[in-house]
C-alpha cells in the first residue's frame, strides 16, 4: 500500500521548497511573462509535489509509481523551464544553480524511492 500520509515522505517535503522557491524567483519575472514562462513554471513545481501526494491516495503501489513518474515528468519540465528562464536573463546564474541542484536531489531520490516502491510488489 502506498504511504498515506504524503507530509512525511523526503520527496514531498523537497518538492514543496521548490514550489515554494519558484513562486519566489517568478514573482520577479517581467509582467509580460505572467500568462506564459511565469504560469508554466509554477503550474509544473506544484504538480511534482501534487503528483506525490496524489499518488499516496491510491490504492496500489502500482497506481502510486505511475504518480511518481509524473511527479518525474513535472519535474524534467521545471527544469527546462529554468534553462529558458536563465538564457532570458530571468534569473540570476547562482540562483538556476543553487535551483537546478535542488532538482537534480529530488530526482534521484525520486527515483529511489520508485525503484524501492516497485520491489515492493503490490
């Protein structure tokens, strides 16, 4: 059975700082961006941690992977998003860094955390 209580998974925790984070740096995008890059990005950082938490309300571990794998997905898309928003000049180098690290943590343990979920069997 999937974890039910998705506040106390690592993965959800880190996934809400960087929600947290985007929302921060986009609030300084420039106006004309807030129907696309601004919305896109923060659209896609609440969905990795929604995903893992929506995911903890299914019934089977196999319904709880294919959420994590979106929460996967989300999380590929944010940092493409980032990449744009730093080739604009949107966001300052040592931020995409310190941001693209905070990904780059969360999907391994993303990934972990699937691989320990699918040998639990269902």
């Amino acid at each position: 059975m999937p974890q039910s209580d998705f506040k106390e998974l690592d993965i959800w925790k880190i996934a809400f700082e960087v929600n947290r984070s985007i929302y921060k740096i986009t609030g300084n995008f420039p106006k004309e961006e807030l129907y696309a890059l601004t919305q896109q990005l923060r659209r896609a950082s609440v969905s990795i941690s929604s995903n893992i938490a929506e995911g903890c309300g299914r019934r089977t571990n196999k319904d709880f992977v294919n959420f994590l794998y979106n929460a996967m997905g989300s999380l590929k898309e944010v940092e493409n998003q980032l990449l744009i928003a730093k080739d604009l000049n949107y966001l300052a180098q040592s931020k995409f860094i310190e941001l693209n690290e905070e990904l780059d943590k969360l999907g391994r343990k993303l990934t972990r955390y699937i691989q320990y979920i699918q040998g639990k069997g269902d």
